[in-house]
C-alpha cells in the first residue's frame, strides 16, 4: 500500500497520475488540512506535521511514501528519510526540465515561500540552472483559494496576474509549477501566459519515480483494502473538496495527529 500526503488536496494532482499508472496498488491519502497552507508555517512546524503524517501512513500499513508536496520535500524530507526506513519518493520544482526545455534560457518558477526559501531548492538551483536566467516568484494566497475551491474568481485571477505579468515581461518561455496545488490552477494560468508558454509540473516524472521504486523494492499490489482518504480538518468540507476535485465519489475519514 502506497502512504500519499500534503498539507491539502494539492497532492491530489500526483495521486490522480499515481492511480492512472499504477492502479493495482492501493492508498492512503492524508490531507493535512488542519495545517495547509505549509508555505507559511515555520520549518520546524513543517518538520513535526510531516513526521506525524508520515508515522500515521507507516502504522496504518503503508510500505512506501509520497510527499505530494514540494514544500515538505524542501523542509523535511531528509528527516524523513533519516526517521523512518520505508522508501520515500519525494518531488521538487522540476528545474531541471525547464531548463532543459527553455529555448530563451529564462525560466520562471512558482512556488511557496518556504520551497523557494531553502537549501533545498538553492542546490537544485546550482546544479542545473548554470546557463539560465530562472526567477522565482513565491505565490502565498494561492494555495488558500485552491483550498476554498475558488478557482474560479476574480481574487484567482488577479493574484495569478499580479504573480505571472512580471515573469512575461522578463521574457521567460517557460513556467515550472513548484506546488502540487498549482496544477489545479492551470486553465488560469494559460489564460494568463497565452498558449506559448510552456507549463511544467512533475506529477508524471514522480510517478515513474514511484513505478521504479516499488519495483526495486518488491511491495506488493493490492491487499483487499480500499484507498482511503483521510483529513486533519474539517470532514464535511474534504468531503465537498474532493467532490469537486476528484473524479469519483470517495468515503472519507478524519484524524486528530494532536
Ligand atoms: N502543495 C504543497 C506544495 O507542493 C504545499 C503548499 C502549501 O501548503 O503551502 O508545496
């Protein structure tokens, strides 16, 4: 069984890739709801919430982890890692792509405050952004109106044009999606950019990640158990979430990791 989480439904956008490829394997998904946004939150606050998280999954059977959640992955991974010795697959903003995929050498990454912060990130940046020009810009009230399910709103549009317009006009070709929340935005973000720019995010590539991963490490498929997805906050609001954001009517459940 394979344990998913973020600090919201952004993960959903992975688990959606994961279940296309790899559908003889079940799930957990947890939505820190209780704590999203991560993007705002301290290190040491993203280090506990993903410690719990990750535990919950490993006693409730999970044999291998996905941080669907670049911000987890950027703060807390490498204690992950260290904690716990279950294989955990993890993503970042893919940099590398867009580097390799920008013609003009000038890429724009979005992402949170707290990805864009760390060491993480900076190393991805100095191991693959040596020929281009990359700007970043942090996004903070995005992953709050994906949240709300206001994709749809005049307070979306205006935050994605107030965080793209200035990218454009440094001349970028490409836009890496450094958030698992973001790729839900993305028809408004094209109706942003136009349709030449090229968008890139890394649900595909961790999923492949995954595939590899499961491989090498023999976990089995199926067990007879259903998927479950399971959130931190508010029952009947994950509830109306996923009916908005997933493709099917799901059962969920709700923890208290305090
Ligand atoms: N979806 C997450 C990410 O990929 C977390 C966003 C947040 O909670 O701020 O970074």
């Amino acid at each position: 069984m394979i344990g998913i989480f973020d600090s919201g439904i952004g993960g959903l956008t992975v688990l959606k890739e994961i279940r296309n490829q790899l559908p003889d394997h079940n799930f957990i998904y947890i939505a820190d709801s209780a704590f999203t946004p991560y993007g705002e939150k301290t290190t040491e606050q993203i280090i506990e919430r993903s410690v719990l998280i990750t535990q919950k999954l490993v006693e409730k059977g999970c044999r291998i982890i996905v941080v669907a959640c670049n911000t987890a992955t950027a703060l807390a991974v490498d204690h992950l890692r260290e904690k716990f010795s279950v294989p955990i697959v993890a993503m970042e903003p893919a940099v590398k792509p867009g580097v390799k995929n920008s013609v003009k050498k000038k890429v724009g990454i979005l992402a949170t405050t707290m990805t864009l912060a760390s060491r993480r990130y900076m190393n991805l940046l100095e191991r693959f952004a040596t020929d281009t020009e990359v700007i970043e810009q942090p996004c903070p009230g995005l992953v709050e109106l994906v949240e709300a399910m206001a994709i749809d709103t005049d307070k979306t549009s205006q935050l994605l044009h107030q965080y793209i317009n200035p990218l454009l006009k440094k001349g970028i070709d490409t836009i890496v999606l450094g958030c698992t929340h973001y790729p839900l935005l993305k028809q408004k973000i094209i109706e942003v950019t136009g349709e030449d720019i090229e968008i890139i995010d890394t649900a595909k590539a961790v999923t492949e990640q995954l595939r590899r991963k499961i491989e090498s490490c023999e976990i089995p498929a199926k067990v007879g158990t259903a998927n479950r997805f399971i959130t931190t906050g508010d029952l009947m609001f994950y509830k109306n979430q996923l009916q908005c954001y997933w493709p099917m009517e799901v059962a969920v459940e709700q923890i208290d990791l305090n």
